[in-house]
C-alpha cells in the first residue's frame, strides 16, 4: 500500500484527553508529557518534494531524557533519510502553556 498523504484519524477531544490522561498516570511526576515543534520545522519537511506526511520516532538522549526525531516520508513508505529531520523540540514541562485537557 502507497501512502497517499490522508493516513491517519482525526480524534475527539474526549478521547485523545482519556489517551493522554491514561499515559500521564502511568509515569512518574515532571517526566516529558508532550513535546513543541514550531511549524517553521514541520513545513520544512512537508516541503520535500514527494514527501507524504511525517513519521515520528521515539528517541532516549544520552542522559535519558525522551524525544521525538521527525522525518518526512514518501508516498513508497521509506523515510526521507537525506533530506530535513527535525529534534529537539521544547518539552513540556516545563513548557507546557495554560493548563489543558491533554496535559493537565
């Protein structure tokens, strides 16, 4: 199957909060709940040509500390490896904003 760029479900609030609330219990206080990527990046790479969509991987710093690594994708599945992939997102917390459904 060849990714045509609509992959993907839209979500209810009810159930991505259930979701995230879910996770939120399953960890220890002040770990990484969500991480910010400005959509400088995210246009970046949904600029590529014959990029699909993007793929996130989950990554582990070398002091432990989560993250997520962005790359693009083409229509065939494969990661865009030589073009742009974006990291170092600003993690909530402690960059969190105003008290939310999926953080609070």
């Amino acid at each position: 199957m060849a990714f045509d760029g609509s992959e993907g479900k839209v979500v209810s609030l009810t159930e991505a909060s259930d979701w995230t609330a879910r996770f939120r219990d399953s960890i220890t206080p002040g770990d990484t709940l969500g991480h910010f990527f400005g959509y400088e990046k995210i246009n970046l790479i949904l600029a590529q040509e014959g990029c699909m969509g993007i793929r996130i991987y989950y990554g582990l710093e070398e002091d432990d500390t989560k993250n997520l690594i962005l790359v693009g994708v083409d229509a065939e599945q494969n990661d865009m490896e030589n073009g742009v992939i974006v990291e170092k997102a600003i993690k909530c917390p402690p960059t969190c904003g105003n008290g939310s459904k999926l953080n609070s």
